[in-house]
C-alpha cells in the first residue's frame, strides 16, 4: 500500500507531558558522546547561567518520537514501518532544554511527497514547555521503501 497522500496538513492531538530529568539527560549525553559539562554537572550548569543541566541539541528526539508513534498508528497511513529509514532531521530552538522541563509536543505532517516507487513524509512536532511557551520545532523526514 503506497502512503496516503492525505496524510499532508494532519495535525494530531498533544501527547502527554514528558519531564526531563537529570539522569535522563546525562544517559541521553553519553550516549550521544556529549562531552559538553552542561550536560553532566549541575554546578557547571549553574555557573553558565541555567537552572539545571541541559540537554545536548538532539535531545528532543526524545520527546518527537511519542508523537512519531502516532503517525505510524495510522490505520490509513499506508507507512509499513519495516520500509522507513530515516531520511533528516533537524532541531529549531527558542531556547535550550534543561532538566526540570515539562515539555508537550504535537504533531503535524507538513509534506509527502513521491518519489518514483518512494515517499517522503516530512513531520513537524513542535514543543512546548508547561508555560505553553515554544522550546523547540523537530522535523523529521521519513523516507518510506515502495516495492522495487
């Protein structure tokens, strides 16, 4: 089944608030070979001028791929998720993340497109804080494998 083009413009709701905790952002940080002491020492965190430690720039993956799930629940979405590699990605900030965030992402597909027996899907989740202030837009591209 190829994707469904109606897909394009689908907004869906808000997922659940995700808190982001310190050992979460040292664990995501060494796992990403972060080596920024923002990440990993409060004091240093401090000093810089935050409230805590804050989360490497590809953190929000994190948060996006709650709201991913949604997409690919789609009864009608036509993504076999077996066909997706993952084609870009990209992070657009107002501000950095740092522990004690309570962020709330929604999703919206802004774009598919085919490409010969391919599609793209192109999603946005732009995420909020508690304050409903934005954080950070993450934009995926998914590239779906049609039959050969």
């Amino acid at each position: 089944m190829p994707v469904n083009p109606e897909l394009q413009g689908r907004a869906f709701a808000p997922v659940s608030p995700y808190l982001v905790g310190r050992e979460k952002i040292r664990e995501f940080a060494a796992a990403v070979y972060a080596t920024n002491p923002l990440s990993f020492d409060v004091d240093a965190a401090r000093a810089a001028g935050y409230a805590d430690l804050v989360a490497p720039p590809t953190f929000p993956i994190v948060v996006q791929e709650r709201t991913l799930a949604q997409l690919l629940a789609e009864e009608d979405s036509g993504i076999d998720f077996s066909r997706v590699v993952h084609g870009d990605q990209r992070f657009t900030y107002s501000r950095p993340i740092v522990a004690g965030d309570e962020l709330t992402a929604t999703l919206a597909v802004t774009s598919v497109r085919t490409l010969g027996a391919h599609s793209m899907v192109t999603a946005e989740s732009t995420i909020v804080g508690a304050d409903g202030e934005h954080v950070v837009t993450a934009t995926s591209t998914l590239v779906v494998r049609g039959d050969e």
